[in-house]
C-alpha cells in the first residue's frame, strides 16, 4: 500500500466510547434546545429531523467508518506525505492541515488531497488508539510543529 517506502506512523483507529458519548450527549443538548424555541411544532420536527440525520452521518463516518468522507486508517511515510484509506476503500495521498487539534484527551487531524476536494477528518479520542501509537502520534506533531507545519 505504501509503494515500499517506511512508514514513520500508522493510526488505525478502534471504536471510541468517549466519542460515542461525546456524540449522544451534544446531541441530546440540541434536542433540548429545539424543544426550548417558541415554535411551531411542525418547525420543531423538521430541526429534530436534521439533527437525527447529523448524529447518524457522525456516527457512520467517525465511529463506523463508512462513506467516502471517513477515514478509516492513515499511514505516514518518511517523505512526510499521508496516506488515507476511506471508508469506500480508496486510498488518497494527501497533507495534514496546520489546524488539526491536538490535546491529550482528544485529536482532530484535519487532511487535505487537493485544492478543490473537501477535507477529511479523523476523530481520535485517547481510547480510540493505543497508547503507545498516540505517544509516538503526539511527538510526531510536536515536532511538526517546532518546525512550522
């Protein structure tokens, strides 16, 4: 898959409770807030009816990682170049964005293919790795970082 370079760091993300309920609880705050507008009902229903359909493309393309926005693992090589395996089975060569975000408890790696392709997310809360792939992942950024992204 990587055309016989190394590869510095490889990220296959598992199911991820945090995320899971992360997801639930955002979303049952929505769900009360639409209940808490002056409103038709009719109005209320079709909110609550865009705010189902968001929680389960979160859920598919985050947690299950399905469709042609998810990405289900992503790889580095020595040339600094990602590689993405999406959920529809293609592989991209993409960057990583300088806004990805990076805390201990939780990583949002922003990636991007081209100038005029959406960016693809990858979610990782600390149970979505192993910790010793998140280690190496959190240095690997840091020094990214120390050199300018």
């Amino acid at each position: 898959m990587n055309s016989g370079r190394l590869e510095i760091l490889r990220l296959r993300p598992t199911w991820s409770r945090y995320l899971f309920y992360w997801l639930l609880a955002s979303h049952a705050v929505g769900v009360i807030a639409i209940f808490m507008i002056q409103s038709l009902l009719l109005v209320k229903m079709v909110l609550l009816s865009f705010l189902a359909l968001l929680f389960i493309s979160a859920i598919r393309r985050h947690l299950l990682w399905r469709g042609r926005y998810a990405v289900r693992e992503a790889w580095v090589g020595e040339d600094e170049a990602w590689h993405l395996l999406l959920g529809n089975g293609e592989t991209l060569q993409t960057r990583l964005l300088s806004d990805s975000f990076v805390k201990p408890w939780l990583m949002v790696l922003r990636f991007k293919s081209g100038r005029f392709t959406p960016a693809r997310s990858m979610v990782l809360f600390p149970d979505s790795l192993e910790k010793t792939v998140s280690r190496k992942l959190r240095i690997y950024l840091l020094r990214l970082d120390s050199r300018g992204f």
